[in-house]
C-alpha cells in the first residue's frame, strides 16, 4: 500500500495528518484520492470507520484553488452530525498546518438569516443537509455555478425516494462539467443505478474486508416481550456496565419517551432526533462524548455518521427494517481495532429476522443470557424465559412473574405449613406427657395420635380467620411463614 506522500498529497496536509496519528492512508483512501485528484466521478463503498471522510476531503483540500473567494466544494450530508462532523475534520487540518481555509454548516431548524451572514464570507467549502442548500441556492446565497465539486456522503440514505428528487435538483444548479462524488457503506446497485443518471461514467469502488462485518464486534441477541425490552436494557446496562452505548429504535416519536423512562429509572441516558434544535443537539452530543452520559438514545437517521470513540456496546431495542441498517448500527463500536458488543432485543418472532440477518452478512448472531451480570452464551429453548439473575443482592427486581409461579409457591406453602403444624402438635403433646413422665405406649399411643389430630385440625380451621396463624412463627426452627393473599403474592412479613 501506498504512502500519501505517494499519493502526491500536498505536504502541508501530510503535516496535518501526521500530527493527528495518521501516518498511512487506508484501502479506499488509497484506492479513491487518485482517482478524485484526476476529476474523475466516482462511487466509493467501504465499511464503516475505514476513513471515508478523509478519503473524499483530502483530495478536496489539494484542489483549493485559494486565489478565489468563492465557494468550490458543496457536501450533502442526511444527517446534522454528520455534517459537523465532516465540517470538524476540515477545521483539525486547517489547525494543524499552514493552509487558509473557510467552511459553513448549513443545515435546516437554524436561523436561516446567521446562514446567510456566515455565506457572505464565501466559505470553500458548504456543508449540511440538502434541503436548506438547495434552498439558499435558490435565493442566490450560494454560488452554485462556481462549485467545483459535490459530495454525496452517505448515498444509500440520500438517494433514496424520500431525498433523491431534492439532490437531482442541487446537481442540476451546477455546470455539467462539475465532479460528482458518492460515498458509503453500504451500496445497492439500486443506488448505481441512480448515481449514474447523475455522474460521467463513474468509478466504482468497493472496499471490502473478508468478514463483512466488524470481526472485532460479538453479536448477540436476547429473547422477552416487548413490553420487557426496556427493563432488559435496564438489566444489561447495570449489569455489562458499558462505558459509552447507543439504543436504537424505528421510531423517532419513541425516543424521547424511551430516554426519558430511562433517565426516571437512574440511567446516564438522552435521546437525539430530528426535531431538536442544533444547541440541543450539540449539548446531548457534547455529554456522550464527555462520558456525563453513558447511553445514547438514536434511531438509523440520527445516529448516520457518528464518529465518537470508546463506544463498547450497541443495544438494538427494534430490528431494523432495512438488514443493511444492521452495519450501520453495529458498525458504531469496535472501530480502531478495539472489541465491541451488538446486543439485539428481540421477541420470538423477531427470531426469524436476527437469522435473516446472520445469513445475509455471513455473521454468528449468538443467543445470549445475563447471569449476574455477564452474558452467557447458550441455546434459545422456544417458549422458554431467559435467564435473568440480579448483577447483585441488593437487585429487588424479581426474576420470575409471581403469576406463573403461584400455584406452585402455594401448594408448596401449604405442604410446609402441614408440617410445622404437625411438628408442633407432636411437640407439645410429647412435652405435656415428658413433664408427667408417663411412658408413649399402648394406650397412651393413641391418646397421642388423637391429641396430635386435634391439635391438627383446630390449628387448619383457626389459621383462615386467625392473624396469628397466618403469620406464625416457630422459635424452635427460627422460621418464618407469611401467609398468601390470591393475586398479591406472599404478604410482607409484619413479624419484628
């Protein structure tokens, strides 16, 4: 593999790379930046964390033609983070090394009047979401006919139905002789298909490591209902105790709803989506980085693009709908070489679906228990309860229902207390006779069985509406029996 001084990379970014520890450019960085250098369109698909981001930006940084006050490089991006991400890694280089460059976020729910301030400097490079872009183009706040060049990042999300008619119309603002570059993990011929309606005979790459998937993450998956999935996550969180995880869901109307469930029940936990503000956003960001939360509550949309290091764990609260949706999720941990675990929730009939994709990606998706808090890998037993025990003795959730358990508690109950009772008739009966000092034989034996019946039966009959029986306690054997109450369980002890 190359080097980038190989690559002809200017040597000002080379001194940038090099201080942030980069010393060598990765499989689609060396495969993509000639090609970019060259003008060529081009498609780029490579795993998630493989240096993407840079492997478009550098090329575009060597282009900058700073001569020109103007903008030259538009970025679309689906996501706000993404966006201040991308914008994040042009801001590290300009620190790092002697070049003179200028950049703006725009994206939409912002004051699009500060956008507006902010374009009038001219920034190189314009980065954000393509629906406010496109508007401001219209407006003529941006100079579209002087961009050189559009990044499409994360073009499985972006060229979908619901983006793609708003990314044709930014492409058409520009002149045809504009490159056109698209990047991601994950891409479909479907979106091939698209890019091509767009681009001049693209370039295809496709970088791939053997395993599709991660090798340094495990994956498992954990069976209960639905209405358990949280207090599972509740389990596992307490019990794995990750240093940073995200939970996904579908849903982005739940996230709030979750996160806050959660933070109710103790956890460092919050939610981003869509409909937050950008200092609401910024501010959840900035606290999972920090670690004053450990648990970062996202759906797919959301969570596209992050990159924040030390994540340990990703807890699938829904299955993705799209099996691709599943890299992108677990592809959140075990980046740099560090392990990572993808725990799934999941109900029986979801089963099917984990096994969908396990096939489809090549991948073991291992069933898995928590048993004082680590995760047991076994063999998932239909109709069966997973097994759930405390991370501690201090942990007073129960680990079986009461109701599927109560038949059994009570007939057990009543066996014990038919024997207490019986212990203690023949105990008295024996103690009355000891202190006489009368002899257990012929007759007397049956005035013993009958005295020992007697006793047995008024104790039964006194025991439904005495208090005393019902909590009755033998000083002898050091027990205590509380009563049952139907439907509420053992009563609580009021024995002091």
């Amino acid at each position: 593999m190359n080097k980038f001084i190989d690559l002809n990379i200017n040597d000002e970014i080379i001194k940038a790379l090099d201080k942030q520890w980069i010393k060598n450019p990765t499989k689609i960085q060396d495969s993509a930046i000639p090609k970019i250098l060259q003008g060529l369109d081009v498609i780029g698909e490579s795993e998630t964390g493989s240096g993407k981001t840079l492997a478009y930006l550098i090329p575009l940084i060597q282009a900058v033609d700073y001569e020109k006050r103007e903008n030259q490089f538009i970025i679309l991006t689906p996501t706000h983070e993404l966006a201040l991400q991308v914008n994040k890694v042009i801001e590290t280089i300009q620190e790092n090394s002697a070049l003179n460059l200028s950049s703006a976020v725009i994206i939409g729910n912002v004051n699009i009047k500060r956008q507006v301030e902010k374009l009038k400097e001219k920034p190189q490079f314009v980065i954000g979401s393509p629906g406010r872009i496109l508007e401001l183009i219209k407006l003529k706040k941006i100079s579209a006919h002087t961009v050189k060049t559009i990044v499409i990042d994360e073009c499985d999300r972006l060229l979908d139905e619901n983006n793609y008619d708003t990314i044709k119309s930014v492409v058409k603002t520009t002149l045809k002789q504009r490159q056109l570059l698209m990047f991601s993990a994950t891409v479909t011929e479907e979106v091939i298909e698209k890019g091509k309606e767009l681009m001049r005979e693209p370039v295809i790459i496709k970088e791939k490591t053997e395993s599709t998937v991660n090798e340094n993450i495990q994956h498992f998956y954990m069976v209960c209902d639905r209405r358990d999935k949280v207090l599972l996550l509740r389990k596992l969180m307490a019990g794995l105790k990750p240093k940073k995880a995200i939970a996904f869901i579908n849903i982005t109307d739940e996230i709030e709803i979750l996160s806050s469930k959660l933070k109710f029940h103790g956890l460092k936990a919050d939610g981003i989506h869509g409909s937050f503000v950008k200092n609401e956003r910024k501010k959840v960001m900035d606290d999972f980085k920090t670690g004053k939360i450990n648990l970062l509550v996202a759906s797919d949309i959301a969570a596209r693009g992050l990159d924040i290091e030390g994540i340990t764990h990703v807890f699938n609260i829904d299955i993705p709908e799209d099996p691709r949706d599943y890299l992108h999720r677990s592809g959140r941990t075990g980046r740099v070489n560090k392990k990572g675990v993808a725990i799934s929730l999941v109900t029986e009939r979801e089963i099917q679906t984990i096994k969908g994709i396990e096939n489809k990606f090549s991948i073991n998706i291992n069933y898995a228990e928590l048993y004082y808090g680590r995760l047991m890998q076994g063999e998932y037993k239909p109709n069966s309860k997973p097994i759930v025990k405390p991370n501690n003795g201090k942990d007073k959730d129960r680990e079986h229902s009461f109701k599927e358990n109560y038949k059994s508690e009570k007939k057990n109950y009543r066996k014990s207390e038919d024997k207490r009772v019986e212990s203690s008739a023949e105990h008295k009966y024996v103690k009355n006779k000891s202190d006489r000092n009368i002899d257990l034989s012929s007759n007397d034996s049956k005035n013993y069985e009958n005295g020992k019946s007697s006793f047995k039966s008024t104790s039964l009959n006194k025991s439904s509406t005495s208090k005393s029986s019902n909590n009755a306690f033998n000083k002898d054997e050091g027990k205590f029996y509380s009563g049952f109450k139907k439907g509420n369980g053992p009563r609580k002890s009021t024995h002091k």
